[in-house]
C-alpha cells in the first residue's frame, strides 16, 4: 500500500468549513483530508493509503459526494500527485 497525495475540487455545497459537515465527511472516511476553501473555490487535500492512484481517488470522491447531499467533485488536480511508501 502507498500514501497517494492529491486535490479535489468540489462545487455544489454552500459550506463545507461548518462541524456538522466536518462530521459527515469524518464519519464517511474523510479524516485523512485538509478541507478548505480559497478565493471562493472549496478543496479537499487528501493523503489518502491505497494500492493504486485510482482506487485512493475514487474512494474519495465516493466518501465525499455520499457524505454531503449535491456536492459533487469536479476536478482532481494534477500537482502535486504523489505516492509514498
């Protein structure tokens, strides 16, 4: 297993920096993700263990988008994508 770290792009939820989506999100397997929002645009930083880059970011973007009804992921940024381990 390797630690594969990278960025989404959410839309589609009004806030995720409030404790009751903080929860929702931890409770769905979020809790190795930075949450954050910039100039209005709202990211997740995940370091996330898995055996392939695909199977890190669909579990979570399927964390995500089951954890908070309408948000959905709409960009997984190319830099920085890494593994370690």
């Amino acid at each position: 297993m390797r630690t594969w770290s990278f960025t989404l792009t959410l839309e589609g939820a009004e806030q995720l920096l409030t404790p009751e989506v903080h929860n929702a999100l931890f409770e769905a397997g979020c809790g190795d993700a930075l949450f954050s929002i910039v100039d209005g645009v709202q990211y997740a930083e995940f370091d996330r263990v898995a055996p392939s880059l695909d199977d890190a970011v669909s579990s979570a973007v399927a964390a995500i988008e089951s954890a908070i009804p309408g948000v959905r992921v709409v960009r997984i940024e190319p830099e920085p994508i890494s593994a370690t381990g």
